[in-house]
C-alpha cells in the first residue's frame, strides 16, 4: 500500500512534466491521470434537492474509439446519469452493414468507457420517444452528422421534432473507416512521426468511396493530438493512502476487449486499486510487433487507455524496460502481464526481469483470446463486404444530404415538412 503523491514536491503531490527526472523526462513523453470518481466521471451525481437528469445515447458503438468515448464524454457532462444503448448485430447488419464485433463483445467495450453508467442491450435502431420514457430519459444526444435507417430517413427524426435531442461535436481526426484502410493497406504512414504517403493517402481518399461523391462524415482524416482534448479525457486524480499501485505496459493498440477483459482482472487484484499504465512509443511497438503496428499511433491510443473506467494514469512513451528506477519513482506495488508473449528487450534482456527480482511480478490470464492480430484477420478476411458497406453508408447519406438542399431550396409555403 502507498501514500498519496509520488513524493514530487513540499506538498507531497504529483511531479509536472519538466519535474520528472532525468531519466524519466528522457524516457517518457507525459503522464496523465486518470480514473473513476474524478471531476466529470460516472460516479457524480446530481446536487442534493435537484432531480438527476438522465441522458440517453445509442448506437452500434463498432470497433470502439476515442471518437466514440469523446461523443459519450460530451453527452454525459449535459446530464447527470448516461444510459447508452447498443444495437444487436442484426440489426445494424439491416441497416448499415455487418459489424467487425459481435453485440456481446460490443456492450461490454461501452460499459468499460468512464463516462457510462448504465448499458441498454439490444437497444433499438430508430430512436423514440417510448424508448426515452422507458428508461426516464429527459433527452437524447448524438454527434453532429446524420445516422440514417435502410431506407434513409433520419433515426433521430421523432426525437428531434419533439425538442428532445441535443448535439454534441464529433471528434475530428477518427473514424472506423480509417481505421479499417490502415489495417488492409500495410504502411506506416498513421504513426505519428511520419507524413501520410501518397499512397495511403489514394487509398484513404478512395476507401469505401461511393461513385456520387464525398459527404462530410464518411471519409478519412487525420487526428490532431491538443492538450485540451487531453485534459478533457484526463481526471487529475493522484494516488490515495492505502491504494495499491499497478503498473501494466504495452501497445494497447485498437484498444479492444480483450485489453478491457486484462485490466478488469488487475482491478481486481486489489481492494483499491490505483493502475497505470505504460505505452510505449510507435517505434518501440513497431519493433517488437513488425508490419505496420501500431494501427494508432501513440496519441489515439493515449486517448483510447484514459477513457477505459479501470485505468488511473497514463505514461505517454513509457520506457519498453521497467527499471528499478521507474518503480521507485510511481511507488509501484505490483506489476502486471497478460498472457501474451513477452518479447526480449533491444539488447536481449528480459524487460520485466526488475520486478520479478522483486517478487511483485503477476501474469494475469484475461480469459479472451481477443488480440490486435485476430480483429485485423477479421478486416481483411471481409475486406470486400466493408468497403460495400462503407459505399452504401455513404450513398444513404449523401442522398439525404441532397433531399435537404431540395427541402431548404423549396418556397416556405411548399414544404411538405419531411425528407
């Protein structure tokens, strides 16, 4: 068990940036608190005397994001209690296309998100009004482009027509679809030290492009990293007397179930657990994993960790060994492993060869076989039914796009109120 702070500075709280040492500021890119109950959690709750407002989010939620956790974060700060739905496969094989994760896996990728406090299962595809009162809704929310049914009307038309939706700002910089061109076109080029090359960028601009043309939300763009958008996912909580300091390192790359099933199984591992976790830089991934790892690069896999409700802190670049130094420096009661192979070191040592020696090394078995390698087989081995699906995704859209232009074009008196 620690004490609070890492014993950075008179007040006993945490070391800033430039206050780390010498090898850690060489080592390590940033820290970044994390964790539930902090300012803007799911553990908040209304002030006393005034009824909670509950907010209702839904969606597929596929092949989880930051963008994803961004747009949850958004609509849980317009409300006290966020109730998210998540729609079946069936479903959104229906209406858009089939899903890379199944619904099981699905749900349980929106439960670990901080922001979320309750998960509505087999959530329906058309939002109303009967599934708001159900649930003690006052409002639901969803991001500023369209989400459009098989026959390409709007899911949120009744909702809205009843002053009972609210908007929030989709994350720039992400969206399956990019995600899914990196992964059937090997290149580096997503890292975040390198320039996109022509040829990913051809293949970016033409990747599930329907002929028609281009609309503003199915497409292909590049994240940009702000310290405010890391804030935003941050907490600022430091470890507390009597928690239990873990310390996880990896890529974390397309941040997935089978990372949540890991960390769920180390939060455990302690009555109060305090975990940070440790990415390494895309270089040191793309060493000991080959091809065009990481799939994200160092800053969206950031934002990917410090929405996950398990995580306290984030080590921004973290050092591939964990040294004696780094140890003493978090206070670190117990280091943690999955099952995966632990690849040697650049000068053949054992990287967790410190905290063995200790005796405060664990291997956790998550219980998933899930891995970055299985999700990218499952992209390419349906590569043609995505690219379809991305097309049609964007026809509806674009059709839809081009009934509102009619609508706004037509005399006041002549609209018929609908698309």
């Amino acid at each position: 068990m620690r004490r609070a702070g890492w014993g950075g500075g008179a007040d006993g709280g945490a070391r800033s940036g430039r206050e780390l040492p010498g090898w850690l500021r060489r080592r390590c890119g940033a820290m970044i608190r994390n964790g539930r109950g902090a300012v803007g959690g799911a553990e908040q709750l209304a002030p006393e005397g005034r009824r909670a407002v509950r907010v209702w989010c839904d969606g597929c939620y596929d092949m989880v994001h930051y963008g994803h956790s961004n747009q949850l974060r958004q609509a849980r700060a317009m409300g006290d209690y966020l109730i998210v739905g998540v729609h079946t496969d069936e479903e959104i094989a229906k209406h858009k296309g089939p899903p890379v994760f199944t619904q099981e896996e699905r749900y349980k990728m929106v439960q670990a998100i901080k922001w979320v406090d309750e998960v509505v299962p087999a959530a329906p595809y058309v939002t109303t009004l009967e599934t708001l009162d159900k649930y003690n809704c006052d409002f639901c929310v969803h991001g500023n482009d369209i989400t459009l049914t098989v026959d390409g009307r709007d899911t949120y038309e009744e909702v809205k027509q009843a002053g009972r939706y609210r908007e929030c700002k989709r994350t720039q910089g992400v969206s399956t679809t990019d995600l899914v061109g990196r992964m059937l076109l090997v290149t580096k080029a997503h890292h975040s030290s390198q320039e996109m090359s022509s040829e990913y960028r051809e293949y970016a601009d033409s990747f599930g492009k329907c002929p028609g043309g281009r609309n503003p939300w199915t497409g292909v763009s590049q994240f940009l990293q702000t310290s405010q958008k890391i804030i935003q996912f941050a907490s600022g909580k430091e470890p507390q007397p009597g928690e239990t300091v873990i310390y996880v390192a990896g890529a974390f790359d397309l941040f997935h179930i089978g990372h949540v099933d890991f960390l769920e199984k180390v939060h455990r591992l302690a009555e109060r657990p305090y975990i940070i976790a440790g990415l390494h830089f895309d270089q040191e991934v793309n060493h000991y994993k080959g091809k065009n790892y990481p799939i994200m690069n160092l800053h969206e896999r950031t934002l990917s960790v410090l929405a996950c409700r398990y995580v306290s802190e984030v080590v921004i670049g973290a050092p591939y060994a964990v040294t004696a130094e780094l140890l003493s420096h978090f206070k670190v009661d117990l280091v943690c492993h999955g099952k995966t192979e632990i690849m040697p070191d650049r000068d053949g040592s054992d990287p967790y060869q410190e905290p063995k020696r200790r005796g405060i090394f664990r291997q956790i078995d998550s219980g998933s076989d899930l891995t970055t390698d299985l999700i990218v087989q499952r992209i390419i081995t349906n590569r043609l039914e995505y690219e379809a699906r991305n097309q049609k995704k964007e026809a509806k859209e674009l059709a839809f796009l081009e009934a509102v232009r009619r609508q706004a074009a037509q005399p006041l008196g002549e609209q018929d109120g609908g698309f």
